[in-house]
C-alpha cells in the first residue's frame, strides 16, 4: 500500500495550508504597492517619509492648513461626527496642526491634531493598511474605509478613492457614492529644506468640490 500523501495525491485532493500562514498580517509597502521604478522618482525625503519604519516608531510633524468645505461638506462633516470623526467638522484659513504618524501590525495610523480658534483640539484619525486583495484602504474611526490607488506624478504621491466601503472585522461592505463626501484626491509633495506640502480634497457627483484641506507641514 502506498502511503496516505500519495493516496490524496493521486485523488487530486492537496493538503490545507497550516493556518498559522494564512494568518501572517501582510506589511504595508508603499514601494510595493507603487512599483520600483515609480519608487525611484521620488524625492528621498518622501521616500524616507512612506518607507517602512519599526513597529511603535512615531514621528511628529507640525504645520498649518486652510480648512474650507461647501455648505453639503459641513453637513456631511458634522453627521459623521456619529461614526467617529472622520473629517475635521469645523473651516478656517490657518489652522495650527500637527500630525502624528505611528507604524503598526495592520498599518500605518495617522492622528491629525487640528486646534480651530476658540475650540479644543479636534482628533482625526485613520490607519492606512492592505485589505484583501492586496489594495490599499484608509479606514477611520467607526469603520468607515476608503479604497484607494496610489501613484507617482511629478515627483509627488497622489492618492485617489475609489469607493467607499464599511469595515466590521474580516467584512468589508461597498458604500453608495452619493452617501459620501465624494472622491478623495490626496497630495503629498515635497518643497525641500524639510517641508511638505498637503493637499486634500473631495469632488461629489452631485455637488462638486465639498472639502478641500491644504496645508505646509515641517519634517523632524
């Protein structure tokens, strides 16, 4: 009799992988996910800033935004304000910040700290990590996710959303676009002298340009 590896073998049956592999969280990569040579054409500073760091490692880096949105961004805002804040639910046109960036198991969190004249210090957070398939999705407070594709023009990242999703554990359900702030196209572009400059807006389908965040930020 031939051994039981043979008999499955033979009746085209294979052999689970051990558990333990499946399980292995994947490193976000941002290398990775944009490719070598569209790494290479970016600024060493930028590259420094998105390249993979030591779990716990935290950096700090201060600056100052123009916060505007359209009268259906603030509503938006303010009623997400119930799932977590995911969007600063206040404007103003030089708003002190400073944003901590911390790596992680499931990816890379990024805690925004807006301090808004006459107002306490207002947190957004989110974390940027892999889902499934291998693509990169931003999810904030309350599960509220973001699918996005990351690419290299002219030197800087862009991060365009491509749909919205809901995140409860393994589950990862689409959202309607008109529910949303709309398509988020993300900037970051290095000035030199260790300066960076962040760009942030949303264009809905139906109301246009609802949230447009921009802002200088300083490199420790």
């Amino acid at each position: 009799m031939g051994t039981l590896a043979g008999w499955i073998g033979g009746h085209g049956i294979r052999p689970a992988r051990p558990r333990g592999r499946l399980a292995t969280p994947r490193r976000l990569d941002f290398r990775r996910l944009v490719g070598e040579a569209a790494w290479s054409r970016l600024p060493l500073a930028v590259r420094e800033r998105f390249g993979v760091h030591r779990i716990g490692e935290e950096i700090t880096y201060p600056g100052e935004m123009v916060v505007r949105a359209s009268r259906p961004g603030r509503w938006l805002a303010q009623a997400c304000r119930l799932i977590g804040t995911p969007l600063a639910p206040w404007t103003g046109e030089a708003v002190s910040m400073r944003v901590v960036v911390r790596m992680e198991e499931r990816g890379v969190v990024w805690d925004r700290y807006y301090r808004f004249p006459g107002r306490p210090e207002m947190l957004v957070t989110s974390r940027k990590q892999l889902g499934q398939a291998g693509e990169l999705l931003e999810v904030a407070r309350g599960g509220l996710g973001m699918r996005s594709e990351v690419t290299v023009e002219d030197g800087a990242l862009h991060f365009r959303g491509r749909g919205y999703v809901w995140v409860a554990g393994p589950l990862v359900v689409p959202l309607p676009s008109l529910l949303t702030p709309g398509a988020a196209h993300v900037v970051h572009e290095d000035l030199g002298g260790g300066r960076f400059r962040f760009t942030m807006r949303f264009t809905h389908p139906w109301f246009g340009e609802t949230i447009f965040q921009q802002g200088v930020f300083a490199d420790p």
